[in-house]
C-alpha cells in the first residue's frame, strides 16, 4: 500500500502533484515547489518623514579633505620694493638743490636695499630682481645729480666771495690829486688796477684828508663798482673838511 507525501514536510519537498500545495506557490526546475518570496514594498513612506538625504560626492583628487590644503604664499622680495621706493624719492629730492643732505641718504639707503635684493634674487623662485635694479640705477642718477649742485654752487658761491672780497694787494692804488678847493669841498682823484684775476664787484674808495700834523680833517668816498681783471678804473671821490681854510691836506685812500 503506497504512503501519500504530505506538505508538511518543508519548502523543499518534492510532490508529484501538477497542482500547487498552495496559491503562490511556484515550481522551481528540478521539479520541486516553493512558496511565494515575500513582496519589496514600494509604497511611500509614511507622511510626516522626509526622504532620506542624498550621499556626499567624494571630495576631489589631490585634496587632502573636504576643504583642501591651505594655499601656498608665493615668495616675495620686499627688500627689492623698498629700494626702488627710496631709490626715486632720492632721486626726485636731489633734484632741488640741497636736497642731496636728506634725498642722498634714502639714496644710499636704495642701493643697500637694492644691491641685498637682487642677491636674493639669484635663489630661483624669488623675484624682485628687476625691480631691485632699477632702485639702484635711479639712487645712483640721484647721487650724481645731488653732487652736480653742490659742486655747482661751491663754485658759484666761491666765484661770489672772489669778486666781493678784496685783500691787500688785489688793487693798486694810483692817487693823482688831493686838494681842498675854494669852496671847502675835499676833491680826490687817481686810478685802480685789479691785479687779480677775478672780477672786483662793489668796489668802493674811502679818503681820509689830513692835515700837516697828521690830523684827519675830512673824509670822501667813491662807489666805483666793478673792475675786470686786470683793467684799471678811475676813481673821483668828493668829501668835506672840518675847516675849509685848512691849507694843504694829504690823502689816505683805501678800497673795500
């Protein structure tokens, strides 16, 4: 007598029937049947909660977080500004006359600066080294131009005092005449000679009159001006006496 297999015997159980244990159930290809798979809900979720948030792109090659190293500072050379800075004011200040005693100092202050930068800038990656050049060029214009004015006005001003002063012996003194005419009036008269090589500017004659006891009685003076160098020039100075009817009178003439 044959024994029916009942379904109890598990998911996997053969069966001969061409009919399922059960609704749902499905027939695998080695002939056995097995239940339905439980269904993947698509339903929405329920009100109230939001879906769930997106994942994070990965971050980006060669970063090394989300925010990436910090950037690199490029190399500078500050020494290289500073000298051309102090270069052209140099520069524009030697430009007045006088100005070498305060624009000479930022001058030499450029070339230090600009000499220290371009040496810097032999290291590669630095630059600054054109610009470091161009302060020293202008802090040396500076220098030079600085010097020109005050040789200039050492010479002028050498010139000036050449011509204004007058010692011993640059003027000779040729006196032709020293009377007290008629009328009082001390009258004196002769000629000047530059001896020197400069101009004499601002000449003047200065007479004393005398009289026999060496007494002086009277005083007359002369502007003559300029005498060129080794030229003569007449001089006629005209004064008064203390006593017109002093006679005869001997003249001390002076040039200052």
């Amino acid at each position: 007598m044959a024994e029916d297999e009942g379904v109890g015997g598990g998911p996997n159980q053969q069966v001969n029937q061409q009919v399922p244990p059960a609704e749902g159930w499905w027939l695998a290809s080695d002939g056995n049947w097995y239940p339905p798979q439980p269904a993947t809900s698509t339903s929405a979720p329920p009100p109230g909660y939001a879906p769930p948030a997106p994942g994070y792109a990965p971050p980006a090659p060669g970063y090394g977080g989300p925010y990436g190293p910090p950037p690199v500072q490029p190399p500078s050379n500050g020494l290289a500004t500073a000298g051309f800075v102090c270069g052209l004011i140099g520069l524009l200040i030697c430009l007045i006359p006088f100005g070498i005693f305060f624009g000479g100092i930022l001058a030499i202050l450029g070339i230090v600066f600009g000499f220290v930068a371009r040496s810097r800038a032999k290291t590669p990656g630095i630059p600054g080294r054109a610009l470091a050049t161009a302060g020293v060029v202008l802090s040396i214009v500076g220098l030079v131009i600085g010097t020109i004015w005050i040789v200039a006005i050492g010479r002028a001003v050498k010139t000036v005092n050449d011509q204004v002063r007058i010692t011993q012996g640059d003027i000779d003194i040729n006196q032709q005449s020293c009377h007290v005419d008629s009328s009082g009036q001390l009258i004196a008269s002769g000629e000047l000679t530059n001896k020197t090589g400069d101009r004499k500017v601002l000449v003047t004659v200065h007479v004393d009159a005398k009289d026999g006891s060496g007494k002086v009685v009277g005083f007359a003076d002369d502007f003559v001006g300029t005498i060129d160098a080794h030229l003569t020039n007449d001089y006629d100075a005209r004064g008064t006496v203390d006593d017109p009817n002093v006679g005869e009178v001997f003249c001390s003439v002076s040039v200052s």
